[in-house]
C-alpha cells in the first residue's frame, strides 16, 4: 500500500520509499525515512494534498509524492 491510500487518521510505517537522485533525497530529509511512523491527519477535498505528522511535526506531501512512499499499517 501506498501512504496516498491510507485512510486519514490512521498510523502507519514506511516499508521503501521508490524513487531516484534528488527527489528520494527530498522525501528523506523531510523525515519520511525506512521504518518511521506516519499518522495521516487530513486529505484535501481533491485528495492533495495529503496532511501527515512524522518524527514530531505536521507535513503537507503532494499526493504524487506520497504514492512513491509504500506504508504498512501499524
């Protein structure tokens, strides 16, 4: 599953982030890195973008963005 199907106020945990170069470089530094936890806050009427709390703090994430992101649930 992808952290764009996951329903709004659930956890979950990043498995992989796909990707290349300098975009997995951006997600990384955003905090989205292998193993840490992700609770989705709220999605946009349109679906992006996606509002998510990682390591602490609130991120709003592109909804292309946050398909490349594979997720377990918690």
């Amino acid at each position: 599953m992808t952290l764009r199907e996951v329903p709004v106020h659930t956890t979950v945990k990043v498995v992989k982030i796909n990707g290349e170069g300098a975009f997995r470089r951006r997600i990384m530094d955003m905090g989205i890195t292998k193993n840490s936890e992700i609770y989705v806050r709220k999605v946009a009427p349109l679906g992006d973008p996606v509002e998510i709390t990682v390591r602490g703090y609130e991120l709003s994430l592109r909804r292309d963005d946050a398909e490349s992101v594979e997720v377990v649930t918690v």
